[in-house]
C-alpha cells in the first residue's frame, strides 16, 4: 500500500469526512500488478494517519467472482495523525 496515497487522501479530506474504500483482497499474487493487498496494508498506512475503520464488512454487490474477495471499508480520522510511520 503506498503510503503517498494515504497522505493525499489525509490532506484532501476535511477533517471530518469519512473516507469509503473498496478493497479488493489480493494475498498470493507474485510480482504484479496487480499487487498483493490486503485489509491490513490500509490500517498500517491510514492508522498513522488518524483514520480507523469504523466499518470492515464484505461487498454485497461484488460480482459473482468477486464475493468474498472484496470488501467495503468505512474510515474516519479519530485523532491527530503520528509524527512519523
């Protein structure tokens, strides 16, 4: 996950919008794209940042191939990001 991505989605978001992602789970991809992700590559760069996921849960309108795969994340900033990741 790159960490240049959560900051400018910290830096564009007021600060207290919610930031709605669509995660879709990669875990045993060698090389890429597309690249291996996973639910935990989002917390470890938004976390730092002030975001928590507030809601996890799984994409009821993913595509037949995709059910369980994708899941709808719900984040808000909680308190003021780290100093450093």
């Amino acid at each position: 996950m790159r960490l240049a991505w959560a900051e400018t989605v910290s830096r564009l978001l007021k600060p207290d919008g919610e930031l709605i992602t669509l995660i879709y789970l990669i875990s045993d991809q060698e090389g890429g794209p597309p690249y291996n992700n996973t639910v935990a590559d989002y917390q470890k760069v938004l976390e730092p940042l002030g975001f928590k996921a507030v809601c996890m849960e799984d994409n009821e309108l993913a595509i037949k191939p995709r059910k369980g795969v994708e899941k709808l994340g719900r984040w808000k900033r909680c308190g003021r990001p780290q100093s450093s990741l």
